[in-house]
C-alpha cells in the first residue's frame, strides 16, 4: 500500500515536469489547463492518502517545476498543488465548503500575488505601467468614464480584483472536482451552490477583527500593501456572504435564474457596501432560517 502511495505520487510529480516541458516549448499556452485540471488529480491523492504524502508529492512537483519550468509556470504549480491537497484533505476530514473555498484561494492569492508584487520585476511586469494603458484602452471606448471614476480609483480595485479572481478560481476548481468525484464514484457530498454558502459565526469574528485592525493601521501606516490586502480579504469575506445570501433569497423567492448575475455588484462600489452589511447580518443573525419560515 505504501508503495502505490509512492508511486502514484511520482506520477504526478512527474506529469508536472512533462507538462513544464510542454508548457515550455508552446509558449505557455496550456497554463490555465495546468492550473484548473492538474488540482484535480492532485485532490484525489490527497483524498485517498493523506496530509504527509501530499505534502511529499507537492514538494518533489515543485522541485521538478523549479528545475524545467519557467518561474509564472512554478507559480501556477504552486497554486494547482495547494487547491489540490485542499479539497482532498477537506473532502477527507469532511470540513466545511467555506473551509474548502478559503483555503483554496489563498493558494490562489498566494501565487498572483507572488506574481504580480514580489516577482513582476523579473516576469517583466510593471503593474502601474500596464494599468494605465488598462485605463487608457477603457477611457477611449467610453471617454463620459473619466469623469466619475478615475485612474486611481481604478488602480485601487486592483488588489479587490485580485482577490475576488482567487476566490472564483478556488470555486471553479471545486466544481470540476465535484464533477470529476461523481464519475469516479468518490463520495462528494457537499452542494457547492453559492446559496449554500455560510460562514460561522466564528469565522465573522475574525474576518471583523481584520476589518477592524487593518482600518485602524491604514491610519497609522497609510496604505501599506500587506495592511490594504488585510483590509480587502476582510471585505471579500463578507461580500461573499452577502452574495449567497442574497442568491439564497432569490431562490426561495423562485428568481433563482437571477442569482448568476450577482457577481456583478462586486464592481459596483455603493453595492458593495451593502453586500458587506447583508453579508455580516448573515453571519450573525438567523435571518435564512426566518425567510425560510415566511416563504416556503
């Protein structure tokens, strides 16, 4: 048994470097594939074995990357690996989908974060640089634009953009594996349907005292980027409540087709506000269980 756990984890320790060749030599065009589809069978090892031969697996697949790949082809193996292990070990332990949901974004945050602020100088990047012909290219198709809302208030929503793509990658991961689990016949009992989506009371605590300390440091330490992503993980985190709060009132109000729509009031900066109030009244009072009760 040790053995096939061994040697189904230098399988995968392995297609990480022949994909790093191939990824190479085709001018990085299956990133997206390797990012989303090589968690997959890295959750099924880790839901079949465990947290120390995932952790073998993940350290030999990033030697391998490190050794034929390109650093963003490193990143992207990084993020793949640590979603993984997530679902497999969360699907394991039978931890909740929020558990499953956060913790796979933050290997996602993790990596664009690597990419876009520690390493951009030696990928090439100048994220000022690109977010002003960004700016430019929008501002020239709709010139009113500029008037009511401006580069900076645009190059503000960079780390909120960062963070809100992380928690969708992590989603999407999660229904492919859901999908993929079902087919292997490997239980995956958890509905991953944003309604159902809650986080505990436990969780709002501390997404509050984040809230909370980082506006309190912003005053101190201005916007320090470490004190500005606290800041935004707090948001998102109720945001991400009050968006499946409301797609859950949606539904029991039968407008459910409605509730694929929601992800737009992220950008929309008065709407996020009250995302983040719905999304700590949900967290901190019963109010699901009482719409419930009024309308079904």
């Amino acid at each position: 048994m040790k053995t096939n756990k061994l040697v189904q984890g230098a399988l995968i320790a392995s297609l990480f470097g022949v994909l790093a060749v191939l990824n190479t030599m085709t001018g990085t065009m299956f990133d997206s594939l390797i990012g989303y589809g090589m968690a997959i069978p890295m959750a099924i090892y880790s839901y079949k074995t465990g947290l120390k031969e995932a952790l073998m697996t993940s350290v030999a697949s990033m030697v391998i990357a490190f050794l034929f790949g390109t650093l963003s082809y490193v990143l992207i193996v990084l993020s793949s690996l640590g979603m993984g292990t997530v679902v497999g070990l969360c699907l394991k332990n039978k931890a909740k989908k929020e558990t499953m949901l956060v913790l796979g974004a933050t290997f996602f945050f993790l990596s664009d974060f690597l990419y876009f602020y520690i390493f951009s100088g030696v990928l090439g990047i100048n994220l000022l640089t690109e977010s002003k012909e960004m700016y430019n290219q929008i501002i020239a198709v709709v010139p009113s634009l500029s008037n009511v809302f401006t580069f900076q208030n645009f190059y503000n929503l960079i780390p909120l953009s960062i963070l809100i793509m992380s928690f969708l990658q992590s989603y999407l991961v999660m229904m492919l594996c859901a999908l993929f689990f079902k087919r292997l016949r490997i239980p995956f009992d958890m509905s991953i349907h944003i309604a159902t989506f809650r986080f505990s009371p436990k969780m709002g605590y501390i997404l509050a005292i984040m809230l909370a300390g980082s506006m309190i440091a912003r005053q101190y330490f201005g916007n320090v980027v470490i004190v500005q992503y606290i800041y935004f993980i707090s948001i998102l985190g109720f945001m991400v409540d009050g968006l499946a709060f409301l797609s859950f009132y949606l539904i029991i109000r039968n407008h459910g087709r409605y509730s694929n729509l929601l992800i737009f009031l992220v950008f929309i900066p008065f709407l996020q506000t009250l995302l983040v109030i719905l999304g700590i009244i949900d967290i901190f009072v019963e109010i699901r269980q009482i719409l419930y009760n009024k309308y079904q």
